[in-house]
C-alpha cells in the first residue's frame, strides 16, 4: 500500500493554525494506515526488530505527551503514568521501559484504550497549537511529526512480516499489485566527483543526523540510473549467486548459510518453479520488472561483485542526486530504499543535542549501514536528499533494493568516450567547433520542439503543411509491411503524419543518438499506434552500420524530415546519403527535407529568435558536456550567434566567448580568449540544382521534388 492509496482526509475536520493542521493531518493518517487491521493484528510482534501497530500508535503519542505536552502545557496530567513504561522505546533518559523483544507481550492496553490515549494527547495538543508558540515548541512538534512519520512507514513494514508469517498469506489491503512497465537496460551516468557538499543545511527541517553539512572528497564515479530489478536478480539466483562463497562477505556468507537465504526475503519457489513474493497486498507473482526489495546489504553487495560492479556510497548518492543533470536518475525516491557502501556514523562536527532527544540518533551510530532515498511506505513528503536511513547490513524486513556504481573508467569504450573523442577533437581544432548532434539530448530536444513552434522559426509549420499535403502520394509509393526508418528521429512528430496517411506500415525504426528522446518517442508512438511495432536503435544515424532490429526482413523506407541534411557540409551531406543507401539498400525510397536558399531577412531571426529559446538551445549543447564529460562550461559566458554566409549558402551558430577563460573538458584543459566562438552548427540551404547534384553523386535517382509556397521548402522521394 502506498500513501496515494489512503482515503482522503475531510476537510471540515482540519482548522486553525498551520501546525495545528499538520498535527491533526498526521495523526489521522497513522489512524488510517491501523484501520485495516483487528486488535488481534495490532497486538502480534513476529520478531524482535518489529513492534506491534497497537505499540507504534501508542509510542508516537507518548513522544507528544512527554517531550511536549507535559514541560509546555500548563496544568497537564499524563493520561496514564503506566505508559512511560510501555511505551518509551530508548529513551535512557527518560526512564526504564518494556524490552524492545517483549512488546508483543502487551495484551494490554488494548488497541481501543490506546485509540482513547491518542484522542486524549489529541485534544491537549490542540489546546497547546491554538495559543502562542514558542520557537522551541515548534521545533518539538516539527520533530515529533517526523518522528510519526517514520512509525507509519514501520507500521507497514512490521505488519507486512506480520502476515508473510501466515500460512493464510493475508493481505492488508485487496487486489494484485499494478505490473511494471519494463524499464530497459541500465545507464551508467558519469559524475564528476572533487570537493563535494553534502548534509542538510540550516534552513528547513532535517534529522540531527543529516547535519551538518560539511565538505568530503569523492573520487570520479559512475551511478545507474536506476535500481536493480527483480529480474535481473532471478538471473543473480539462476547462476548460483547464493552458492558462491567468492561473492560475500565474510559475516554475510555466514548468514546465508545460517538463515538458508536462497532469494529476496518473503520470496517462494512455488511446485511450478515460479517466484512469488509477500506483499501488502497478499502473496504474488514476483514483478520482473519491478524493482527488487527485501535484500540485505550482504545480498546488495554480493549481487554488486557478481554484476562487476559496487554499491555506492553515501555521499556518491548524494552528490549524484543533488547534481545537474540529476533529472536523468530514476527510482530516486518512493521505489526503495537503496544501499550504500557507507558505514552509519556521526558527520564531521555533529554534537549530540542536550538531554533525552538528543539521544534520538547518535546512540545508533555504529555496526549499521546507511540506505538513501524512500520506498513504498515512506510517507508522502517525507523523503529529500540529505535523509540517512540506517539497518544492520543483515536486516531485510523493509524495502530495500540497491542502485549499482562503478569507478569513472575513462578508458573503457562507451557512447560517452565517443562523446569526449570528439568534444576533444573539436576543441582542438582552429577554429573550435562542435558536433551539431550533440544538441538533442533530452533538454536540447525539448527545447527544439520549442523552437520548432516560435512564429519566426519558418521552417516546421512550413515543412509539416507541405508533408499533410502531399502525405497521401508519399504513402502510395509505400509498399504493404514496410518499415519506416528515420534519421535523427527526436521527438518524432512529423512521422504521425505519414504513419496516419500509411497504415500499410508495420514497424517505425527510428534511429537517434539521444536514448531519453527515443524512449518518450516511442512509448508515445506505441500508445497512439498501438498496432503498430516501434523498435529504436540507439545509434549515430551518420554511422549506423544496421537496421534497428525490427526493420529486419522488411521493405525500409527512410525518412528524414526537418532539413536536417543542411546540418552537413555538401561531401558531408552527400556521405550521409551514400552511407543512407547503404544502409537501405538497392530499390529502397528515402524522402528527404531540404530546406531551400532565400532571403537573410528570413533566414536570421528563425536562428536567433526574440525570445531566446535558440539561444538556450545552442548553450545546452555546454551543458550536456558538463553533465556527461565533467566539463566546467559556464554557459552563460557564452553568447548566441547567428551567421549568414553567402558565400556557403548557410546560417552559422555560433558560441562566442564573453571573456578570456580556461574550460575543461574531463583531464583537457581549452582557452579561450574573448570574443573567440566554437562553431556549433551550419544549415545550409540548398537550391534545388544543388542539392540533386549530391544526391545523384550519392547513388540516388529524384523520383518526384515538392516544394511548398514562400517560404520555399522542398521534400525529395529518392530512389536507390
């Protein structure tokens, strides 16, 4: 059961002061997560670590009533002086109290007495709210409500081992869960580590243990974007992952052994050989794609060593989630609690506050390890970056999963190395230039379908009418079953137009250097056409040596809209054909968009807009190498540059430099001296003369030219 689930508090019940409502907010929904539950389920402890709901209600109300109520309310009498007992949980200061294992030995109070017990503090607590506060007061209340918040998630996790001791396998709440879409493969995002900040600061909430915040090193390093999944752990399982010695922990293979761990706690081979997993909605088929929970940090760190990886650590996480570009983590916070390699301890400087809540954190800083994010049953609001979750490396009642990391291994062949030869290369040259298809990742493409809508930017809503018009001859030229493959496909917008006009088509291929742009083009594509089959390749269009999977065995049929083609030098553009061709094959059709030459009056203001969004968009290109390749761009130390040039037939972008300045780019170093620019972009515009002669060195043969009204865009149907 997740927060969102929970019924919605009455309004009429909720009045006066801000904290006042957050209290009452609170209270109620520790109410709401009981309700489901009998005295009988209320009363049950199944093990040490756990408590009973009936003892988390009655211990959160004891916190008001002791560090609140009784020194702040004038004249206050404790419900029951009994309940210090019962319910202090490790309180030394505060006084003896009932062994941690023997709570569930309480049958008494009962669950409707300690529902009274909350209804007296209750009322107190709004005769204290309704008058005049001190600050120390409402750092109290803050405290205690977070403090609450923590119990509801414990609520859920305690009555969920409650009921997976079962043989009924009970469920707290009916119905399957919702299955999980397949998150496709992991991606490893580089971080450039260095001095880093992490720990709350002084504003705002926080526990005593998030503070303060102080400076640590961390070496470069690489995060997943997201979390490990159930089955990727299955293929953990299959390859004997509990049986090899080699990939545990000295204490963590003893565990295993002793505890005769074979999967992920509440995990069941049925008589058919399949997994089923105790959930708060009863027992289920095991999720592959959801992401796994209930392991230990011995089982994290062994399914790590055995993916030939690391967990990260604390301050790893940390950096990674608070950095730019973090948008591009998922699974943050509400999936799992994730592992981190980072023993619990004091921060540099942490001072336990005076007197019993001072003993609130400090007296757990030892023999435990840190976890970071939220889960499921983490209440709503309660999570943010600094918060430090800490178990014993050999608990696995709670929903715990793991995120892995690696070292930054820069000389490892990957996509970003490819990214960094040629950030390298083109910084090198004289002048300085950069690869226009660095623009799209997911920003730079939002940020073009912007461009794409602004009233001076001619080329879009002129190429999309002149496509709607002559849609229905393209698509006759389209035989039964093809496969349309687009180049550079971005967000995919202008292929709705020939897939509407076709629907002889049966598989969309696109192909784009931007995996996040490809992702929300096709999910949205496989909703809108739900017939028909969308298989990405994440590739450089410019060097795909094969067709994306699903193109396979079928008629291709390139398309490659937006005049794009200017992008590229005339041997360049006329490469990308030969390579196209190649790549399509003999007797294929490839439609083309090419934006044609006219007048600078045109042509400047759709590259340099009065809003500035071409200018954002050329920056960005900075702040993707910043993210990716532990740049140090400013971007705002560059300006936006539009050029036409006559003599080439294109508009230039450019970035020119607004000051002399040193930028790196991973271990290179590049000066720049004022007014110096990098060379971001060209667009040519080709007369139709021009563009036909390349096309014909190429290998292609125009079978029919469109060219809209002023002003003027042409598409080609080529034939190979």
């Amino acid at each position: 059961m997740t927060p969102d689930d929970l019924p919605a508090l009455d309004e009429a019940d909720i009045s006066g002061d801000a904290l006042l409502e957050r209290y009452r907010r609170t209270r109620w929904r520790t109410e709401s997560l009981a309700g489901p539950l009998s005295p009988e389920d209320q009363s049950a402890q199944s093990m040490p670590d756990a408590s009973p709901t009936k003892w988390h209600r009655g211990h959160t109300t004891w916190f008001f009533e002791t560090f609140v109520l009784t020194p702040f309310l004038p004249g206050y009498a404790p419900y029951d002086p009994a309940f210090g007992y019962l319910f202090n949980s490790y309180y030394e200061a505060a006084g003896p109290r009932q062994p941690r294992p023997q709570r569930g030995l309480l049958t008494r109070p009962s669950a409707q007495t300690v529902g009274a017990y909350r209804a007296h503090v209750d009322a107190a607590m709004a005769r204290l709210l309704e008058g005049s506060l001190t600050e120390e007061i409402r750092e109290r209340v803050e405290l205690g409500l977070n403090h609450e918040e923590q119990h509801q998630e414990l609520i859920l996790m305690d009555i969920l081992h409650l009921f997976a001791q079962s043989p009924l396998s009970p469920a707290y709440q009916p119905g399957a869960p919702s299955a999980r879409v397949d998150a496709g493969p992991q991606r490893f995002h580089r971080f450039a580590g260095g001095l880093v900040e992490i720990g709350a600061g002084e504003e705002g909430f926080a526990f005593d243990n998030e503070r303060p915040r102080h400076k640590t090193y961390v070496a470069p390093f690489r995060l997943s974007d997201r979390l490990v999944t159930n089955g990727e752990w299955m293929a953990f399982i299959e390859a004997g992952g509990y049986g090899r010695a080699d990939l545990w922990l000295s204490e963590g293979w003893a565990t295993v052994k002793a505890e005769g761990w074979e999967a992920p706690g509440y995990w069941r081979r049925e008589a058919d050989g399949t997994w089923t997993t105790m959930t708060l909605r009863g027992r289920h088929p095991v999720d592959p794609n959801a992401p796994v929970v209930h392991v230990s940090y011995y089982e994290a760190a062994a399914y790590a060593a055995w993916a030939g990886r690391r967990l990260p650590t604390e301050a790893e996480w940390e950096a990674a989630v608070t950095a730019s570009g973090s948008a591009s983590l998922r699974q943050v916070c509400g999936a799992a609690w994730q592992w981190t390699a980072s023993a619990y301890s004091a921060y540099p400087g942490f001072k336990p506050s005076p007197g019993a809540l001072g003993e609130y954190n400090g007296k757990f800083m030892v023999s435990q390890m840190v976890l970071r994010g939220s889960c499921e049953a983490t209440p709503p609001g309660h999570s943010r970056a600094t918060y430090r979750n800490f178990f014993h490396p050999g608990s696995r009642w709670m929903f715990a999963g793991l995120r892995l990391a690696d070292d930054d291994r820069l000389t490892e062949v990957t996509p970003e190395n490819t990214f960094l030869k040629d950030v390298i290369s083109g910084l090198s040259a004289l002048p300085k230039t950069l690869s226009a298809k660095y623009f799209y990742d997911a920003e730079g493409s939002r940020l073009f379908e912007a461009i794409c809508d602004l009233p001076e930017y001619y080329l879009t809503r002129t190429e999309t009418a002149l496509l709607r018009r002559i849609a229905p001859e393209i698509a006759a030229r389209i035989p039964s079953g093809a496969a349309l493959v687009e180049f550079g496909s971005g967000a995919s917008t202008k292929t709705r137009i020939l897939l509407d006009a076709a629907p002889n088509i049966a598989v969309y291929a696109p192909i784009d250097i931007s995996p996040s742009a490809l992702e929300d083009a096709a999910a949205s594509l496989r909703k809108a056409y739900p017939d028909l089959a969308v298989t990405p390749l994440v590739d450089d269009f410019t060097k795909a040596m094969r067709l994306p999977d699903g193109a396979k065995g079928r008629t291709p049929v390139g398309f490659f809209p937006g005049s794009t083609i200017g992008n590229f030098p005339p041997a360049e553009a006329e490469a990308l054909l030969c390579q196209a061709k190649a790549l399509l094959g003999e007797g294929a059709l490839f439609i083309v968009g090419v934006d044609v030459a006219k007048d600078p009056a045109v042509l400047i203001p759709a590259y340099d807009d009065a809003q500035g969004v071409t200018a954002a968009f050329n920056r960005n290109i900075l702040v993707h190498i910043n993210r990716e390749l532990s740049g140090t761009f400013d971007p705002a130390a560059f300006a936006h540059k539009a050029v036409w040039n006559a003599a080439d037939s294109r508009i230039e972008m450019h970035l020119e430099s607004l000051r002399d300045q040193i930028v790196m780019v991973g271990d290179h170093g590049f000066r720049f001296a004022a007014g110096e620019t990098i060379h971001t972009e060209n667009s040519h515009k080709y007369p139709a003369e021009a563009f036909e002669a390349i096309a014909a060195r190429a290998g292609w043969t125009v079978s029919q030219r469109w060219v809209s009204p002023q002003p003027e865009f042409a598409i080609y149907a080529l034939t190979a």
